[in-house]
C-alpha cells in the first residue's frame, strides 16, 4: 500500500471518528496555504549541497590520510579512521534533535557508516596478533550492526534501518563462509531473509528502502537456487522457481521483483535452449518468448501493481 492510499485512509478514519462531512473538508483544504514554490525549490538545494559536503568532506579526509598515513603511528592511523567516523556518527546523532541541520544528517550517517567500519579494520590490523582476517571481518560487522540496529531502535531513522541490514547480511554471510557452507545455500537463505524483511519493512514508513533490498534479496535467491538446479534432472524447475517470484511480485506490488523475476526468466530461457539457438528457427522462437514475457510483464505491472489502491 502507498503512503497516499494510507494517507487516505487516515483522512477517512480521523473523519469518521470526528463526525466531520465532506464539504467541510474541502473547506478547509481550500484555505490551507498552498506550498511555496521557492521554499521547495530551496529544501531540494539543501539537500543537495548537503550531499555535496559530505561527498567534499569524505573526499578532503581520504586525501589528507593517504598523504599522511606512512608517516601515522598505529595510534593516530586508528584516530583518523575509526575516531573520526565515530565523531561523525555523534555529530549526525545530534543534527537529529535540530530541525536546522537534518539536511545533513543522512550523509552524516553515510559517511560515518564508511570510515567507522575502515576504522576497525585498521584497529585489527595494526593491533591484532595474526589469526583469520575473515574473523576480524566477522567482529567489525557485528559491532556495526549492533550500533546501527540500536540506534535505530531509538531514533527510528530510515538509513540507520538500511545500514544496519547491510552489515547484517554481510555479518551472516561471513559467518556461513567462516563455517565453509556452500554458498548456494547462503544465497537462498540471504534471498528468503531479505525478501522476508523487506516485505515486513514495505508496511512501514521506512518502504522508501525496499525496493533496493527487494532487488538484491530476490537476486540471491534467483541464483542460489539456479546453482542448486544446475545440470540435475530439475533443472526445469527453474521456470517455476523464477515464475513463482514474479507471482510473488504481484501479491506485494514490487516493480522490483516483477523486473528481477522476468529477467531471470529470460536469462534461462536462453540458458536452457541454448543448443536451439545455433540456427535462425531458434533465434525466432527465441524471440517471440522474450517478447511473450516482455509483454506479460507489462500487464502483470498495469494490472497489479500501477493499479493498486
């Protein structure tokens, strides 16, 4: 459901609850003020010229640390990284409690997300006595999630919400690898989990990260299960595993797995009749599936999805 379908709903629940009519409500729309072209004009600016300051400030730190790192001792090597990206995730912290600074706070969070993990990389690797650096890679994504996660507990934040499950999917998926377990497997269980939480996460008011999540979940399964499928008896299956993502697309009116499913479909289908398509026949049948699917795709999205209420 879109915002402005529960926007909508609201609207009808707040009326309803209050015994207010329909004209009454248009009478008051009428009088509100309509929004200031300039002043929407000037929040677009600042955010962009927000971004661009982060991007300069993370650009002006990457230069001064290369120009000074063989110089740094382990001390200030760890300051310039992990202390910095600390400093800047306290900074962003409290841009969140002043409406004058939350043009800033998402590129804050982005950059703190970047130099805090380098930081405890550079940490273990200057302080550590040998062992696996898949470890050291295990430990860093752990503390940062664990960061990321509780600080969205508290402040609700959108992009603590995404970076926490980046660091939580790589977490897990350095683990599976520390246990040597096939990746087919970590695959499909990284898709079912991602695809699970974004549909949990399309509800809330922070959807605007599922369709990226959406897309890399629906990716991971696609292949795990294509590896698993893959010159065995049931490597026909595979229609159906594909098929079936793009159903699921359908039932949560994702664009994004309606797209990841009829390209896998695609893909296959050229996998699979690949010796078929040594001649012009093969090429054309070829063809007429492609656009068969491009077609079905294209009214799967008007009628499911562009229509949903």
């Amino acid at each position: 459901m879109t915002s402005r379908a529960e926007a909508l709903r609201e609207i009808a629940e707040i009326a309803a609850r209050h015994q207010l009519k329909a004209d009454e409500i248009i009478g008051e729309l009428n009088k509100a003020p309509q929004p200031d072209q300039a002043q929407r004009s000037t929040g677009i600016l600042a955010k962009i010229l927000a971004y661009l300051g982060g991007v300069f400030v993370l650009a002006g730190i990457a230069i001064f640390v290369g120009m000074q790192w063989d110089q740094f001792g382990s001390p200030i090597r760890v300051l310039v990284t992990l202390g910095t990206g600390f400093a800047v995730f306290l900074f962003a912290l409290a841009t969140m409690t002043d409406a004058r600074f939350s043009s800033v706070t998402t590129p804050m969070l982005l950059i703190a997300a970047l130099l805090q993990p380098t930081g405890i990389v550079v940490m273990l690797n200057e302080y550590s006595r040998g062992g696996d650096p898949q470890h050291g890679l295990l430990f860093m994504c752990v503390v940062m999630f664990v960061q990321q996660f509780f600080s969205f507990l508290a402040r609700k934040r959108t992009t603590l919400l995404f970076t926490s499950l980046f660091f939580g999917a790589a977490g897990f998926g350095t683990l599976c690898e520390i246990l040597d377990i096939d990746f087919e497997i970590v695959a499909l269980a990284l898709g079912i989990g991602l695809t699970s939480i974004s549909y949990a996460i399309d509800s809330t008011k922070h959807r605007a990260i599922t369709p990226l999540w959406y897309f890399i979940g629906s990716v991971f399964f696609l292949y795990g299960a294509f590896d698993v499928l893959e010159g065995s008896n049931l490597e026909i299956l595979y229609f159906g595993v594909a098929a079936g993502f793009m159903y699921l697309g359908t039932v949560v009116r994702s664009r994004t797995l309606l797209f990841s499913s009829v390209a896998a479909l695609m893909g296959f289908t050229g996998y699979f009749f690949r010796e078929s398509l040594a001649n012009a026949f093969g090429l054309i049948i070829m063809g007429f599936l492609l656009i068969g699917l491009s077609a079905l795709a294209m009214s799967l999205n008007r009628k499911y999805i562009q229509a949903k209420p």
